[in-house]
C-alpha cells in the first residue's frame, strides 16, 4: 500500500461544488467567451446577446407568420436577420427551438394585458383599458397575432404544454376576478371563460383578417381616427353586452 505523504496526509477529502443550470444567455457566453471577463464587461456582453436573439426573434416571427415552421429555413432567418447561420446557431439550437422561442414570446406579450385585472379594479375601466391595450397589440404586431393563430389552427404542437400550464393558469385566476365582479353586481351574469373568448376574437380579428378588413372598409388600424373608431365601437359592444341589469 502506497504512503501518504506529508502534504496530503490528514487533509480532509473535498467535495465537488454543486453543478448549476446556466440560462441561455450565459451559456452563449461561456461558449463565446470562455476567458475571464470584469462584470462591467460580462454585463455588456450580456446586453449584445440579448439584443442579438431580439434581432434574430424578430426576424423569424417575420417569416414564420407568414410561411410557417416547415415553410421556413434557418438561412432565410439569419438573412433576414443579417447574421451568419453558424451565428444564429450560438443562440438556438436549431430551427424547432427557435420557433418555439418565437411563440414562447409572443404569448408573454399577448397575455400581457389580461395579468392586469384585479378585483379592486372598476370592471368596466378594466375591460375597457384592455381592449384598448389589445387593439393595440393588432395593430403593432399584427404578425404575432397571425402566428399564434396558425399555431392554433395546426393544434398547437409545439405550445400545447403552455397553453395547459401558463395559459389555463393565469385564464383561471382572472375568471376568479371576473365572477367577483359579477357576485358583487358589477357585472352582468356572464360566463368569465366565454367573456375572455370574445374578448380575443373580436380584437384579435382586427390583425388575423386585417386584410378582410381593409377590403370591406378600405381602412387600418394604423390609421389613427379608424383605430379610435375601433376602440370605441368593440368597447361599445363588450360593455353594453355585459352591463350589471
């Protein structure tokens, strides 16, 4: 048996530091930069990759709305996006993870405006700040709206656990609010889940059948008075419909 020698004997065994899970930024990183960088630097860095995927994330909800995941390659996304496709790949892995990153954002943005309501809230002030908030995710990012429907329309195969999770979630929570509104005579009796639908198609139409609307009144919702008009006639129709008898 071999001795232990004097500058180990005695010392304790040292146990290996736990591993963690880098998030995706900081994996890039480390694949990028693997010297040892000051936090002012790691900071900038950070702040490069992240407006770098921004970039690339645009440039594919561009595509993807307009041709779909299979319709769509990666060097027709790093084109557009103007970078190299090795460099697209440092940030996604590949054309499926990119999609669903695409969608992943596009869902934050468009529930965005419901996580809002609350039962101290005056239910048509609410309701009707939301369809406003709405109208204006058509009108500024018409191609999300179109991509999250095509999504829907193919049975959403890439979103599905979202949508049971996240997306059923946070609809349960505000129906909570919404029957609070209607138990305290607020609201008219009105089913929360089928309020939240027509809240969704009726805005949402303004950017999935932008075109329909356009042939039918030869108008936008980037027209400023047409946007107002919209506002106005949706949050008309909702109210009304709902008002406590």
């Amino acid at each position: 048996m071999a001795k232990m020698t004097g500058s180990t004997a005695g010392k304790p065994t040292t146990k290996p530091a736990p591993k963690t899970v880098a998030k995706p930024s900081q994996r890039v990183l480390a694949k990028r930069a693997p010297a040892a960088r000051g936090p002012a630097a790691i900071n900038r860095r950070l702040r490069q990759i992240e407006d770098k995927r921004s970039v690339i994330l645009a440039a594919a909800l561009g595509l993807f709305s307009r041709y779909g995941l299979h319709g769509t390659s990666v060097d027709q996304v790093a084109a557009r996006a103007d970078v190299s496709k090795s460099n697209l790949l440092y940030y996604f892995a590949n054309k499926e993870e990119l999609y669903v990153c695409v969608l992943r954002d596009l869902l934050t943005v468009w529930l965005e405006p419901l996580r809002g309501f609350s039962v101290e809230q005056d239910p048509h002030e609410a309701i009707a700040d939301y369809i406003r908030r709405k109208l204006v995710i058509s009108r500024d990012r018409p191609d999300a709206s179109r991509l999250f429907c095509l999504e829907m329309i193919q049975g959403a195969p890439l979103l599905r656990d979202e949508l049971s999770r996240e997306l059923r979630d946070l609809v349960e929570r505000k129906s909570e609010v919404i029957r609070a509104w209607v138990a305290a005579g607020k609201l008219g009796a009105v089913d929360p889940h089928h309020l939240i639908f027509a809240l969704w198609a009726t805005t949402q139409h303004y950017a999935d059948f932008g075109v329909q609307v356009q042939a039918i009144t030869g108008r936008t919702l980037d027209d400023p008075a047409f946007f107002e008009q919209t506002v106005e006639n949706v949050q008309r129709i909702v109210l009304q419909g709902i008002a406590a008898d």
